[in-house]
C-alpha cells in the first residue's frame, strides 16, 4: 500500500528525515559519480533524492504513482512531476539513462508491472537503484519511518526480483 506523498514530504522535514536523506543521498552519488548530459527518472517518492543530480542531468522527472499522490516539485520552479499510473509510464522506450526507485517497490501493489514498465523506459546501457526497506534493517522497525511500511526486502530478495523481471 502506497504511503501518501504528504506525510513523506513531512517525515523528510524532520531531523531524522533529513538524516535518512543525507545518508542515502551521499551512497547515491557515490554509485552515480556523474550524470551529466543523463536524463533521470524517479519513481515513488523521489525528489528528496533527485535535486542531488538535477543541476547535471539533462533531464530530471519524477514520477508519483496515483496512489501516492503527487506534490509540486521542485518548490518555487516550473514542475518536474507528473502524476502516473505505475503501471503505464508516459515516456519513451529507452528514454531514460538512470531510473531510482525509492518508496516504490517496498509500495506496488502490482511489482512486476511496475518494473516492466521500467524495464521498457531504460536506455540500452541505464542503470537503476531501487532504495528499499531491508528487511533487518533497523528503518524497516522503526513505525515513525515510511521505511516500516510496505514489504522489506533482503538484498538476496531484491536481486532475486531483478533477475526475475529481465534487470
């Protein structure tokens, strides 16, 4: 089940939120160095995430599943958010270079669709980074955490899952 967009966008606005983002986006950026010329797509929850590597990227979009709502992002500017059916991206086969995946996959009600259409939008030689509860993680027992809802995964389980729709 999906968590609202407002109560992410108000758990990021606390100290912990922003710990949590800190510490993710530092990992982010050490596994994606260099975006430059990229285009970006979020999916779930993502723009805590994606200003990192909006100033780089050619193009940055993120996409909010229905079911979570959409905010206005990024504030002040023209919107880089659209509102989609996770199961229906609207863009371009191949059209994407990098895809992350955060607050979606512990969320989708229909996984595997959802992937597929990732799957379908990623360039021949892009790259995606699901951040998912783990299932021993100490986030995913934390009930004030949007990473104590939804399913956990184990690492083993996340690359299981990879493999299994064609990634």
């Amino acid at each position: 089940m999906w968590m609202d967009a407002v109560d992410l966008r108000e758990f990021y606005a606390t100290p912990t939120g922003r710990m949590a983002q800190r510490v993710v986006r530092q990992h982010l950026r050490e596994m994606w160095p260099d975006v430059a010329g990229m285009n970006m797509l979020g999916v779930g929850y993502s723009t805590p995430y994606l200003g990192l590597f909006r100033p780089e990227a050619s193009r940055t979009v993120a996409a909010m599943p229905a079911r979570q709502g959409v905010l206005h992002w990024p504030p002040g500017e023209p919107g880089l958010t659209t509102l989609v059916n996770e199961r229906e991206l609207p863009f371009a086969d191949f059209s994407m270079d990098r895809v992350l995946l955060i607050h979606a996959v512990e969320s989708s009600e229909r996984l595997r669709s959802m992937l597929r259409e990732v799957w379908r939008v990623l360039s021949d030689s892009g790259r995606v980074i699901i951040v998912a509860p783990n299932r021993r993680g100490l986030w995913a027992r934390l009930e004030f955490s949007p990473f104590a809802h939804g399913q956990p995964y184990s690492p083993t389980q996340l690359s299981r899952l990879l493999r299994d729709n064609m990634f």
